[in-house]
C-alpha cells in the first residue's frame, strides 16, 4: 500500500527531546516500512526514518532559534506539497489535526485524519461537522466524549516499539518519576506533594513551554528547592529506560481529560508501574493493579505507593508488547486503510443513478 504520512512541524519525527504526535508518527511509520508498505512522511528535515522523507521546512519548529517563524505558513506549504504529490498515494494520512479540511476535500475518500488533541474546545463541534466528509480516527474512547456525532472510523491505541525501551526488572532505585511538561493540567505540584509525604525523592524529567513559565515560575520553581526533588530538564528518548527502567514508580497526577498519554506506556515498556489519576483515557491505558493503580486523590496515592511491591515488571512489559507496540499500532492502521480503500472503491463502482427531466 502507497502510505503518505503527514506529521507536524512543531518537532522532528522523531522528536530530539519532549514530542507527542512526532514520536507517535516515528514508531508508525517504521513499523508501516516493515509491514511491507511504501511509506512517505512529510515531516521537518531533520526527521530520522525508514520511509521517505519529504521535507516541509529545513529544522522543526519548536528548536527553530531564528525570533521570526511562522508555523501556520510552513503547515501550508507543507499541505500544499502534499496536495501536489497526492495522486501517487492509496491514503493519506494526517496528523495536523483539521488544517487539512479545506485543502483536500477532493480526496477526503482515501484520506485519515488521527485527532492527537483534546476536544472540549467550543469551536471545534462546527468545524467537524461542516467537514463530516473526512473518516477520523481517535487515540482512545475518552477522547471522543466532546464530539460523540463526529465521523470516528475507530479508535488506535498509540504504539511504541519495544527495542526503543529496556525493561528492568531487578532492583530499582528508590526514588519516584515524572515525565513530560510542567503545566497546570499535569500537575507536577501535585507530584512533588505526594513524593515528600512519602519521603521518597522525585525526580522530574520534563520541558517548560513558553505558555506554562509564569506556572513554572510562581509555583514549581519554589518546590525544586526541596532536597528530595531533583530537576533535570528535557531528556532524549537514549535516556528513558535508564530514567523510568530504575524508578519506583511513574507519577501521573492529571487534572484534565488527557486524550492518551504516552508516557504512561513509555513507562510500561521500561517495566516501571503508573501511578495515575482518573482522568481522559487513563483507565483505557492502565490495568489497576497489574500495570499500575488508578487513584482518585492524594491520599489514595500514598496507598498505592506501599503497594508497588505486589506487581511484576514483567507482566507489565508483557502487557505493553501486546497492546501498546509500534506493530500492534500499525496492523490497527492497516486494517483501517484497507477498509478505506474498499469502501471508496465501492463507491466508485457504484452507478449513479439518472435524474429525469
């Protein structure tokens, strides 16, 4: 099958650092490349993968230093590449949330659109259903709720690939993780909180947006002083399994309807149990008392901490290789490429029928 994949420009696919979509996109593509498939992505140029690269823009946009960049002026040339190249591919898949819609309501047939965002923004509901046309695919059940009505086709489950991540499944060190951005709705506040109640050490991984400084500033950096919690920044995908392979615990405190969460399974694939609120698509990801514990508040996350010892870092490993890898995702996709191209061939064959005079 001739694939197009149509990642952001925001970061390399995969990302350098912190990325959600282009490390999705990454795994997906190479695993679509050993599938068997034809694979193209359009992508920033300093993207690393086993399809073929198109470039949209010379370096991603987020580690771009020049002061002057437009990120809607490089999606549209980027769409504008794919419109050109088009007719050679059987799907076209993006990963530009609805920038698309417009451009390429004439091939919305064989297109797919992954929605990678939150839904429950006002002026999203008109948008999807002024383009109903163009088949969706959802990253989890939770995700959807804002939008039930819209033209979901199924719901993929993000993938990773299990030679990225190394389980351990000896002695951890006994300190507690948390990966990912230091915002308000991830509530690193609340991480920190649980860590010095226990009197375990947290260790942050993590990046700050421009949009989170004044969070960061006011709230978090009064917190790293603490000598149990240790900063390190934004790390690379090289030093994940050694960051959660040895911790005790992932933290995964959120306070908003998160539509995957692809630490979660990052840490699985490292053996390392998730310690994570109720929240978006945390029950869909984590198996309470195999994989992790689902916890409602502070206090039931303090219990969950004593019980770490009862689970397998086997099992949890196990248990991210058969619903969360790289080729899990990709089968998912194909199966629904497949049913694209059959109903867009069906409705090709289809006669019309002639309206009289």
């Amino acid at each position: 099958m001739r694939i197009a994949q149509i990642a952001p420009l925001y970061e390399a696919v995969p990302p350098r650092l912190y990325g959600g979509t282009e490390r999705v996109v990454a795994h997906l593509c190479d695993a679509l490349c050993e599938a068997g498939h034809e694979v193209t992505l359009f992508a920033a140029g300093e993207s690393r993968t086993r399809a073929r690269l198109v470039a949209a823009r010379e370096q991603a946009l987020r580690l771009d230093g020049r002061p002057l960049k437009s990120d809607v002026a490089a999606h549209l040339n980027q769409l504008q590449m794919v419109k050109r190249q088009a007719h050679r591919f059987d799907i076209l898949h993006f990963h530009t949330d609805l920038l698309h819609f417009p451009l390429f309501e004439a091939e919305a047939g064989k297109t797919l659109t992954t929605v990678h965002g939150r839904l429950d923004i006002p002026e999203l509901a008109d948008v999807y259903q002024r383009w109903s046309q163009f088949g969706l695919a959802s990253i989890s059940h939770s995700q959807r709720a804002p939008l039930p009505a819209a033209n979901w086709l199924d719901t993929v489950y993000h993938g990773l690939s299990p030679r990225q991540y190394t389980s351990v499944t000896g002695n951890r060190r006994s300190y507690l993780a948390f990966l990912g951005r230091l915002a308000p709705e991830k509530r690193p506040d609340l991480a920190i909180r649980i860590a010095l109640a226990a009197g375990w050490p947290l260790h942050i991984a993590a990046k700050v947006d421009p949009a989170d400084a004044a969070y960061f500033e006011s709230v978090i950096r009064p917190l790293l002083n603490h000598p149990q919690v240790q900063y390190i920044g934004e790390i690379s995908d090289a030093e994940k399994s050694d960051f959660l392979g040895h911790a005790a615990a992932l933290l995964f405190p959120i306070d908003w309807p998160e539509p995957f969460g692809l630490v979660m399974i990052e840490a699985m694939a490292c053996g390392t149990p998730v310690i994570a609120w109720n929240r978006g698509s945390v029950p869909e990801i984590i198996e309470h008392g195999v994989t992790g514990f689902i916890v409602d508040s502070q206090q039931e996350a303090l219990a969950a901490l004593t019980r770490l010892a009862g689970l397998d870092a086997r099992l949890i490993r196990r248990s991210f290789e058969q619903r969360f890898s790289a080729a899990v995702m990709a089968r998912t996709y194909s199966d629904l490429y497949t049913k694209l191209l059959a109903q867009a061939t069906a409705e090709m064959s289809t006669p019309r029928t002639a309206v009289a005079p």
